[in-house]
C-alpha cells in the first residue's frame, strides 16, 4: 500500500528522485543488496519450518 505522504510513489522511486536531487546524501559505503541472497535465505527459512519439534 503506497503511503498519502509519498503522493502514490514507491519509497524506491521517493529515494531515487532525492538522491538524484542531492547525491551528497548517499552513503558511499552502502552496496545495493545482493539478488542472489534472497533465494538461499528463503530456502533456509523454509527448511527451518520443516523441522519437527520434540513434544514437551
């Protein structure tokens, strides 16, 4: 659900059009994520959902 204060824009988008405006608020040590880590962590979280639990 996109919120009022962003007039209908992505947070994505919002943040995009400000650093374009001001580049000096970037962090250049951040790194965008990396798109090979969802999927394995996705399949770790799945797993883990999978394991049986000792009856107490």
């Amino acid at each position: 659900r996109r919120q009022r204060v962003l007039k209908g824009r992505s947070p994505e988008m919002v943040l995009r059009e400000r650093l374009t405006a001001k580049p000096e608020l970037a962090n250049p040590l951040a790194r965008p994520p990396d798109p090979e880590v969802l999927p394995r962590a996705l399949q770790v979280i799945a797993s883990a959902k999978e394991v049986s639990h000792p009856d107490s």
